[in-house]
C-alpha cells in the first residue's frame, strides 16, 4: 500500500481547477446553446407579458406555436422577426 502525501498547494490546485470545470458546465453551456424552440414560460418572461397577453398574441397571428402534447413551443427566429419588425407586444400590468 502506497502513501501519497497531498500539500496544500496540490488542494489549491485541485480547487481552482474543480471551479473552473464547474464554470464550464453552467455557465459556458446557457450562454453559447441557441434554443430553436421556447416554451411559452420562457416567452413570457423574455418579454415580461402575462399568459393573456400571449394567448392574445397567439389568437392574433402575431407568433405562431406548435402544440406538442398540451404544450406550446415557439421558434426562437419568429419571436427575433416579431421584435424585429417594431411590433412589440403591450405589457400587461
């Protein structure tokens, strides 16, 4: 049975280089992945509107979701052309 004496460097090392690895993992991963779809959660709070307000939108054809099992997705391009155009949704209080 071999014994290996760890130092406080090689625990400074280890710590610096596990923080780093975390960094990688959650925050590098959310900024650099590009969704293609959204779900209304996530619309609603880019936006700041209320569940009525895109029901709203929905039922007016100002962005267009795909129903998958009860749930709506929509594309993150037609909500980028749908601030793009100046036509921004009223926000609810």
């Amino acid at each position: 049975m071999s014994v290996e004496i760890v130092t406080k460097e090689d625990l400074q090392a280890f710590r610096l280089q596990l923080l780093n690895d975390l960094k990688v993992l959650f925050f590098l991963p959310a900024q650099s992945e590009k969704k293609e779809w959204l779900r209304s959660k996530e619309i609603r709070k880019m936006l700041r509107i209320s569940p009525g307000t895109l029901q709203n939108m929905r039922v007016n054809g100002k962005i267009t979701p795909a129903k998958i099992g009860g749930i709506f997705f929509y594309r993150k391009d037609d909500l980028d052309k749908l601030l793009d155009s100046n036509d921004e949704p009223s926000i609810s209080k």
